[in-house]
C-alpha cells in the first residue's frame, strides 16, 4: 500500500501553461554559423557548454530572422542540453524574437526617463509614418515597431534602438521620418549610432 496520493500523470496536470514557439520550417545551421558556435564554445569548459545557449542564439536569429521551436531543439541538440533550458533563455531576454521581423526593427524605449520626454509620441510618428501599430511589420517586410524596457542611456532620453545594436538618442517625433527614411534607402550605413552630441531643443 502507497500513502503517495494518485497524481493524474499524463492528462495535462504537469504541464507548463507557458505557450510554446511555433515549430516553424526545419533548422540546422549553416556550416559557418556551425563552425562560429564551436569557436564560442571552446570559450567554456565543455563541460559549461550551456554557457554558449545565449550566442547560438543569436547565431539562429543571423541566419533565420527569429527563434522557432524546431531552431530552439536544433541548439538543444548541438550545444547538449534540453529544448526547455534553450527555450527558458529565449523567452527571458528580450532580444530575441519568436515570431518573423522586419529588415529593421525599431525599438522605442517606453521606460520612466523617456516615457517622461515624450517615447510614446515618438512611437505614435514611428506608427503614423510607416502605417503600422506598435509590434506590427510593414506589409514590404522592412520595418517591425515595438516598445522596449529601458535601453541604458536615460539620459539622452527618448531612446530609440535598430536592429539590438544601434541607439539613436534625443529622437524627437519629427525626427523618426529621417531615420526610418535613411534606412530604406542606405540602410544601416545610413546609421549614425548614438546621437550623444544631439541636444534637445
Ligand atoms: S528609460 Fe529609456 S533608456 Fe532608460
């Protein structure tokens, strides 16, 4: 006799409510992508491989655009871990995506410093100018909008950040036509990263 109590095993009483990534078309890496991960990976002990979950990752987002089930159980798989410790990454940072971007995504810090100096007007133009609302991608698959948390640089508030990697501080929303603009037709060369020397009028 047992005095554990019967647990409905396998009907749905031990499983995370935490909706899953779409599978999304097969994945494997390329053969260079592959070979820039084994190079990160010889960083760790390889006992610590897991500690390269965060650069295979971005490797994924390089070659794919975003971050899909079947992406997810491939690094699973090449770095030794479960699908859930890589899936438990992706879902904690915001960098990555889960679902297919534009050529540029334009995040618009939304936290206290530049919500105060005017992020939502900045987002509202961002929208206005490029006919799409806040998380949306442009019908031509260039440009995604979102609302981000604090990017660091607070005091050159409102922040707006490309592609993870290149702040434009001090936007204003008549400045958002020129970035937007500037990326259609130079693309990020058109970029001047930060706007450190920009002052607010
Ligand atoms: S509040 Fe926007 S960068 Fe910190």
């Amino acid at each position: 006799m047992s005095f554990h109590p019967q647990m409905p095993y396998g009907e749905g009483w031990h499983k995370s409510e935490r909706a899953t990534a779409e599978p999304g078309p097969p994945f494997a890496f390329s053969a260079e992508h592959r070979a820039q991960l084994e190079e990160l990976c010889t960083h760790y002990p390889p006992e610590r491989r897991k500690s390269a979950i965060l650069a295979a990752l971005y490797l994924v987002q390089a070659q794919q655009g975003y971050i899909t089930g079947n992406a997810m159980r491939h690094v699973a798989e090449v770095i030794g871990c479960t699908a859930a410790d890589v899936e438990d990454v992706v879902t904690y940072y915001v960098m990555f995506f889960t679902r297919p971007v534009g050529t540029y995504v334009l995040q618009v810090c939304r936290t206290l410093s530049c919500a105060l100096n005017g992020a939502e007007q900045v987002t509202a133009a961002l929208c206005r100018h490029l006919q799409v609302a806040p998380n949306q991608t442009t019908a031509d698959g260039m440009f995604t909008v979102m609302e981000f948390e604090c990017l660091g640089a607070c005091d050159r508030a409102p922040v707006v950040m490309v592609n993870n990697e290149h702040w434009h501080e001090c936007q204003r929303p008549e400045d958002v036509a020129g970035l937007v603009d500037g990326l259609r037709t130079g693309g990020l060369a058109s970029l001047s990263t930060c706007h450190l020397v920009k002052e607010r009028t």
